[in-house]
C-alpha cells in the first residue's frame, strides 16, 4: 500500500511538473509575441524604406552601391525605427494612466491592450527601446567613420525628432497641430534621405530629397492610417493626432490628398530630375492606394476599415519602393 501510494505522489508530482513547465512555454511563447506587437514590424519596415530609396539612388548616381555605407545606413535606421516603436507604444500606455484621461482600449493584441493587462511590462519596453537606440548610435558612428561626420549631424537632428516626439517632457506628437506626423516625416524622411544619400556619395544634393519623395509621402500616408485606427483610442487618452483634431471623414480627405500628391511627384521628379524614365513604373501601385477609398465609409465606422487603409498603404509603400528601384537598375548605365 505504501509503495502505491508513492508511485502515485511520484506520478502526480511529475504531472505538476509537466503542467508548470508547460505553463512556463506559454508564458515565454506570450511574451515574444508581445515585445513582436510593440516592435510593429510592418509600421517599422514602412519608415525604413525612405533611406533604401535614397541611398540605391546614391549608388545609381555615382554607378556603383557602397555596401558597407549602405548596410550601416539601413541597420541604423532600422533600429532607431523599432525604438521609436517600443518608446511610441510605452508613452501611449503612460498617457492613458494620466488623471484628465479617460478609460480606453485598442485592438486586442496590441501593445496597448498588452500593457493594460499586464502581459507586456512598460519598463520592458522602454529599456528595450533605449538598447535600440543605444545600437543604432553606434551603428551611426561606424557610418561616420566610413562616410564622414555629417551623417552624424543629419542622424542626431532624426534622433532628437523621434525622441521628442515621445519622451517628457516635450511629447510634441501628443499635443496636436500635426506636429507629430510632421515630426515622422522628417526624422524618416526628409533627413534619412539627405543621409543614406550622402552615405554613398558623400555629396549634398536635392536629388535624394526630389527622388526619395513619393516614399516619404506614402510613409506618411501609413503614419495618418495607422492614426485613424487608433483614433478613438487616442481621442480618450488625450493624443491629439491629425486624425483626433480632423474627425474620421476631414482625415480620410487629408489621406486622399496625401496619395494624390505621392503620386503626382513621381511624375514631377522624372520630369524635374535626372532620374530615368523607367521611374514612372511606379505609378503602378496607384490603384493599389486609391482603389481602398471607395471600399470603406466616409466616417469609417467599423474599425476594420481603418486596418483596411493601414494595410493598403503599408502595400503601396513597399511596391512603389519596389518598382522604382527595379527602375533605377535597369537603367543603369553599363
């Protein structure tokens, strides 16, 4: 009888054990998941396309791609878009926890709603945030060694953008004015292609800044669309994005606009610049970007439209990027 009776305290023993390391897989499996949610993979592969744009059109200019430039270059404005990421989502969930802030929710796995239930630590992604940034600095830095100090200048300008976008006590891309999706625009556009451009050719030019701009402006377009799917999420945290000032129908034009102008300026560049005329096959993810308008109501009133633009932006960015580097290959000279 004893004997039975150890063997079974053995075998529920073991089956505890089983169950807590089981436990302890899903926990880890959730965690990942959770720090993949607030690194924003899709959002992050958006703002790094901008400087892919510019320094292929470095290395078209000049004939030849400088591969250490370019990878130092990209990495670091990979990085520092990640940590934007991490810092944008850590300052979200602070904001909601401010007393004139109202009781909020996103969509379910977000980084948002992670937090709020207490899967995703906010220290977490704050420390992970400053390791990336503390990464894409020294990325930086060897970039410098490689192409000259101005790339320090025009990083640390992108650098200060990002932070004082999200880190008290500016938070400018909380207090409304458009403030914070220019402050995008800039730090992931404009400057990350006078850089990525400079890095290979180590000359200033505006052709990087004119070619680099359709990107730039679709980039942005992912930025509005990504804010309209969080509007009424920010409206009650107390983030005044374009999306929260204009209302859902005012920020649906302003997204038309933008898409227009994208696409007006690759015509505009192909004329006004040296740039090939094969750089006009970007204009056939047009319909790509302007065909999700007629699908979804003026006042978006399911949330699913909002992921529905967010979505059809993030794919017009990434093929028009695409597209016009296949151009600049082709035409080649050589």
């Amino acid at each position: 009888m004893t004997h039975y009776s150890g063997g079974q305290a053995s075998e529920s023993s073991s089956l505890l054990r089983r169950l807590q390391l089981e436990g302890e897989r899903r926990m880890a499996e959730t965690s990942i998941i959770a720090v993949l949610s607030a690194l924003r993979p899709d959002m992050t592969m958006a703002l790094v396309l901008p400087s892919v744009m510019a320094a292929v059109i470095g290395g078209w200019w000049q004939g030849a791609l400088v591969w250490p430039n370019f990878l130092f270059a990209i990495v670091s404005v990979l990085l520092s878009a990640f940590a934007f990421q991490m810092l944008s989502a850590y300052q979200d969930f602070q904001q909601s926890l401010r007393s004139e802030a109202r009781p909020a929710t996103d969509l379910p796995n977000s980084a948002f709603m992670l937090q709020q239930n207490g899967i995703l630590p906010p220290t977490l992604l704050l420390n992970m945030g400053a390791l990336l940034y503390t990464a894409s600095a020294l990325c930086g830095l060897w970039l410098a060694l490689f192409a000259g100090w101005p790339v320090l200048f025009f990083g640390a300008l992108a650098f200060l953008l990002q932070l004082g976008a999200v880190i008290s006590p500016v938070r400018y891309a909380y207090r409304g004015y458009g403030m914070g999706e220019l402050g995008v625009f800039t730090a992931f556009g404009l400057l990350s292609l006078v850089s990525a451009y400079y890095a290979q050719t180590r000359a200033l030019s505006w052709l990087p800044v004119l070619g680099g701009l359709p990107i730039s402006l679709l980039v942005l377009l992912v930025v509005l669309s990504q804010n309209l799917t969080t509007l009424r999420r920010d409206w009650l945290i107390g983030k005044r994005t374009l999306a929260v000032i204009l209302g859902p129908a005012r920020a649906l034009d302003l997204n038309v606009v933008v898409t227009m102008l994208a696409y007006a300026s690759i015509l505009a560049v192909t004329v006004l610049t040296p740039l090939p005329l094969w750089y006009l096959v970007g204009l056939a993810t047009l319909p790509l970007a302007m065909g999700v308008f007629s699908e979804v109501s003026r006042n978006l009133t399911a949330p699913e439209e909002a992921v529905r633009l967010r979505s059809a932006a993030l794919k017009a960015v990434f093929w028009t990027t695409v597209l016009c580097i296949a151009a600049l290959f082709i035409s080649r000279p050589g």
